[in-house]
C-alpha cells in the first residue's frame, strides 16, 4: 500500500495498489484464528483472484498512464502471489 508513494508512482498505480493492499489485509485478518469467517478451502482461491486483479490492475495501468513501471510492478507483485500461493500447502495443522 505504500509503494506508490515510495517509489513515486502516479495516482492510477497508487489507486490500484492501496486498494489491492486493502483487499489482501482484509483477507489476511478474516484468515486467522480458528473461528475464521474464511474457509480455509477458499483462501487459495481468493489469493489467486487477488493475483489476477494485481496482474490485470498493472497491465491496465501501463496501458492507460503509460507509466510502465509501476505497470511492471504490479504485474510482478501479482506473478509473486501467484507463485507464493502455488507453493502453499493450505491445511489445519494436526491438534488445532
């Protein structure tokens, strides 16, 4: 959520990236505990969905602004959840 000001992007990659930062804290908060309002069988899913829209945010960024780096950072942000995602095993652990 703080990227864009950090690295100086332009308000389209700062509206895409804080309300991509929203939705991942919101899922990440609703994840924990073991009265989760999230079932764990869905989580994986809502981690690719918001990979998408980060990917898809960024191309639309690019094309839109022209700004090119910010568009490569959101896109490389979405390609990282994907493969974080991929190489997570989602189960409860044993006694929980």
């Amino acid at each position: 959520m703080a990227s864009p000001f950090i690295f100086g992007f332009g308000q389209a990659a700062g509206v895409v990236a804080f309300a991509f930062g929203v939705m991942l804290l919101g899922l990440s908060l609703q994840a924990v505990g073991q009265q989760r309002s999230v079932p764990l069988s869905a989580y994986a899913g809502f981690d690719y969905t918001l990979a998408v829209f980060a990917i898809i945010g960024g191309f639309v960024v690019g094309l839109a602004t022209a700004d090119w780096t910010a568009g490569i950072f959101l896109v490389g942000i979405g390609a990282a959840l994907v493969a974080l995602t991929a190489s997570t095993r989602f189960s409860v652990p044993s006694g929980a």
